[in-house]
C-alpha cells in the first residue's frame, strides 16, 4: 500500500464499506480506470468498473444498446473478436466491459451489474475516469463522454463525479505504469472518499462534479501531496448578467477551471454542475459542496 492510501485511510474513515460504480470513456482496459479501481478497493470500498469495451471519446451522451463484437475485439487486445455484447474479466468479475457508448455502460452497471455484485445493496456513488486529457469548460464537457457518464448517474439518482488529467496518453491495463497513473488515481480516491465522509445526501438533487488534475511533471508536482483542490466554475461568467458565484476565499466569482487547471502550481479544479445541462450550479449548490470539501480546497495565492 503507498503511503498515500494510508493517508486517505486515516482522514477520511468510512463508517462502511461504500459501493461504487465507475466507468470511462476510455474504455474498460485502459490503465487510468483499472489503477482507480484497485485504488478504491485498497481504501476499503466495494468497486465494480462497467465501461466500454472499446474508446468511446468524444461521444457525449449518445446511448444505443450493446452489441456483440463481431467484427473487432476489445480494446488492447482485453476481449476476442466474436465476444457478446456485455462481458466481465474472469479472473475479477468486479472489471466488466460493455460494447456501447460510456452512458450505456453506466446505465448497465447501474441496473444490473450493481445489484448483483453488490449483493442488493445500493450504489452509493457513480465516478468516471480519470480520463486522459482534461475535460474543461463548456464546449469540451458538453461532448465528454467521461461527463456523460457521470451525469447519467445522476439521473438515475446517484452522486456522481467525473476525474479528468492533463498528463498521459491512452495505455493498456497491463503495461507498467507512469507515475502520473497513481497520482491522479489516489487524487481521485481521496476526493471519493472525502465526499463519502460527508453525510447523505452526498451532494444535492442534480448535480454531479466535475474534477480535473493538472498536469504531472519530472521534477514538479510528483507526487499527490503536491497538488491543491480550487473551487471553480466550468464556464465564463457573463458580467451583469450570470448570477454570483458561492463566496469563497473573500470573492462572490470562482476561477474557471480550466484557468486553474492550467496555473503553475500543482492545481487540480473542482466544479459544480447541473446533470440536466451539463452547466455550472447555482451558489446554494456550490454551497453545499463546499461544506463537504471544504478542508479538501484551497483559495488560489
């Protein structure tokens, strides 16, 4: 176990073992979600992965039922051609693939993968990613499948956040990994389980998070005590006309993620979305976050 897991452990105790779902899209095999997976178990949640078999970016929240893989096989080799449309790692049913687009492997997690798995107890959180390379601002979120995914959750009633990193390019599940890998995949557990800490209802009605890390350097933030969590909001407020943001660190505007994201320092944003629109919440719903992570976030110098 690294020793940041040991941290997580020790400030976020859990009163019991949480069911999580997660899902991508980047596909079931690539190495982010499988190392977010192991990262979530060994901090002692329930986890089970539904997500496409094959790279699914870019695709919003197109859904179609699945189908069998007729013609091509999973990604990276993870399935043969001619394997059915749903199918599960043998050696670890908790890793399942779904020959669909990121909202229809979630839905699928959700209905019938979850209640089984998790022997009939409910899904307490949905997360998605980390996905490579950062979903940021109005246009990249809106067309995310990573986003799509987690904001399908959300309509299916369960809290939700999307992890996005700067650092890294798609790669097998079974290739050594770069250490951007583990960083963004322990960044990403301790913000599940700071959430999760908090009591129910883990966020507000509608609203799912949107969390992106900035990027892993060689001799900069290398590490995930490195980075600070920032507030923010995912599109440009609209002077006079978009309503005040949750005051925080002394001002009623938060900084757009995707500057944040971008700043020299080890930022990683968290931003607070509408499910529905894929637009940023009003400030009561910020508020509420910011409650509930609020010694997880840092006010900018």
């Amino acid at each position: 176990m690294r020793l940041i897991d040991l941290a997580i452990l020790a400030l976020t105790p859990l009163t019991h073992a949480a069911n999580i779902i997660l899902s991508n899209d980047d596909g079931w095999a690539e190495l982010n979600i499988r190392t977010f997976y192991t990262s979530l178990k060994t901090a002692g949640n329930n986890a089970l992965i539904s997500a496409p078999a094959r790279d699914g970016s870019g695709t919003g929240s197109a859904d179609v039922p699945a189908t069998p893989l007729l013609f091509t096989g999973c990604e990276f080799d993870s399935c043969p051609r001619g394997s059915p449309a749903e199918g599960f790692n043998a050696s670890d049913p908790g890793l399942n693939y779904v020959n669909s687009f990121p909202v229809t492997a979630m839905k699928y997690g959700i209905k019938t993968l979850a209640p089984k798995l998790f022997n009939g107890g409910a899904v307490d959180v949905a997360v998605t990613g980390p996905n490579v390379g950062v979903n940021t601002g109005t246009l990249f979120v809106q067309f995310s499948g990573t986003v799509g995914a987690a904001t399908e959750a959300v309509k299916e009633g369960i809290p939700a956040i999307a992890f996005s990193g700067t650092t890294g390019d798609k790669i097998a599940w079974n290739v050594p990994a770069p250490p951007y890998v583990g960083i963004y995949a322990d960044l990403a557990t301790n913000v599940t389980d700071t959430l999760l800490a908090s009591s129910k209802p883990y966020l507000p009605t509608n609203v799912w998070l949107n969390v992106n890390f900035g990027a892993v350097g060689d001799t900069t933030c290398t590490q995930a005590a490195d980075f600070r969590f920032v507030l923010t909001r995912i599109g440009t407020a609209v002077p006079v006309f978009t309503p005040d943001d949750v005051e925080t660190c002394g001002k009623k505007r938060l900084p757009r993620e995707e500057d944040v994201v971008k700043m020299a320092g080890c930022y990683a944003s968290v931003s607070v979305g509408k499910a529905d629109s894929k637009a940023d919440a009003g400030a009561a719903e910020q508020g509420v976050v910011l409650g509930k992570l609020g010694g997880l976030l840092t006010c900018l110098p």
